[in-house]
C-alpha cells in the first residue's frame, strides 16, 4: 500500500510558498530570496506525523466503535439486571401480601369457627337438664328414657351415649347381668356405685344416665371418646 510522506509533503508545500514569495518579491521590487537550505532546514524542523496506512486507520476506527458497542451492550445488561431485580422485588412483595392476605383470611375463619362452636355448646349447655328436673314416674318406656337421655347431654355426644346403651342394655334401665351384677342403663359394677348420682338410682332412669355421664366424661373425656374406647375392647 502506498505511503505519504508527510516530510515530503512539508517539503514541497514550502518550496513552492517560497516560489510564490520569490515571485511576488520580484514583481514588488524585493530581490532577497531564501535559499533552498533555508527551506529545508524549515521542513527538517517540523514536527514528523507517523506513517499511517489508510487501512489501519479503518481498523482504528472499527476498534472504537466495537468498544462504544461494548459499554453500550454492558449498559443495557445493567439496566436489565436492575429492571429484572425490582420486578422479583415487586412480585415477592406481592406475593408476601398475598399470603398474608390468606392467613388473615383463615385466621379469622378459625376464630368465627371457634367463637361459632362455643356459642352452640353454650346454648347446648343452657339446654341441657338435671336429673332432678325430671318427674319422678313408676315405669318408663324406651322412648321417654331415650327422650331425658338427650335432654341431658349435648346433641353430638348423645349418639355415642345412645351407641354404648344400645349394647349395655337395650335402654332397659332395669337390667340386671346375672352373673357379674351390672345393673342399669349403663351396666355400672356394682350398681350401687349409682347411688353417689341419687338414692333413686335402681328405679329412675334419670339418675342413672347422669351418673353414666358423669362416669364417661372423667374416665374417657366423654361419652363418645368411651364409645372409641368400647369399640376397640367390648367394654369400657
């Protein structure tokens, strides 16, 4: 590739600027003229450029504009890590109050739950009969025993209550075991254990299911935790 030499170049310029002055010198009446030494000692002093090639000046130039693409590529990366961190941001803020948003929501579903079933044992308990409140009578169907039986427990325990009933005795708050000497609705052993619930134990139903009751509750937490009990042993 062809070079151009910037001495040269320098050389030639003053030489002919020196051409022209010599012209111009004449027609003004100046005979003085610089020598050619003057001339170039002039181009000697001037300060020499690099040779540089038309095409390395390309690749000069290729080479900058590949850097700009590079910062502007690491710029753009930059600015897209920052935008992905502050949407990972807001979507787990989001995200956060969501979930606090659900367990609020069950918070206050178990709470109204809860407040839902003791107001329905409160009315249960409200509901709920002595054994004294009954009449005394001299005899007692199945149905009027069964009938004071729920009207002196709880609605979700009187099936269980009823279950163990049903296997003791048949309801028959008369019946006697011959051979162990269980007595009544609940087959107490001995009977007489009854008599801490009433004096009346032998003859009033009544006085027998609140000593039942009384027997479930303290030994098995209530009668449907002695109807689990009965069903895995026959008896409780």
């Amino acid at each position: 590739m062809s070079r151009i030499s910037v001495r040269g170049f320098a050389v030639a310029s003053a030489t002919a600027v020196t051409t022209v002055g010599a012209i111009a010198g004449v027609a003004s009446g100046n005979a003085a003229q610089p020598s050619d030494d003057n001339f170039e000692a002039t181009a000697a002093d001037t300060t020499l450029l690099a040779d540089i090639p038309a095409g390395e000046q390309a690749q000069v130039q290729v080479s900058s504009l590949s850097e700009q693409a590079d910062v502007q590529a690491a710029a753009a990366d930059a600015a897209a890590k920052k935008s992905a961190e502050e949407s990972a941001r807001l979507r787990a803020a989001k995200d956060a109050e969501a979930k606090k948003e659900a367990a609020d929501k069950a918070a206050a579903e178990a709470k109204a739950e809860k407040e839902r079933k003791e107001a329905e044992e409160r009315a249960n308990r409200s509901s709920i009969r002595s054994a004294t409140s009954f009449a005394a009578q001299g005899s007692y169907s199945i149905a009027e025993v069964q009938s004071m039986a729920r009207q002196m427990m709880s609605a979700d325990q009187f099936s269980c209550f009823s279950n163990i009933v049903d296997h003791e005795s048949g309801w028959n708050y008369r019946a006697t075991n011959p051979s162990s000497g269980a007595y009544g609705l609940v087959q107490a052993l001995p009977g007489y254990k009854m008599a801490s619930a009433g004096a009346d134990w032998q003859t009033n139903p009544a006085t027998q299911i609140k000593w039942g009751l009384n027997y479930m509750d303290s030994r098995y937490g209530s009668p449907c935790g002695a109807w689990s009990f009965w069903q895995a042993n026959h008896w409780y």
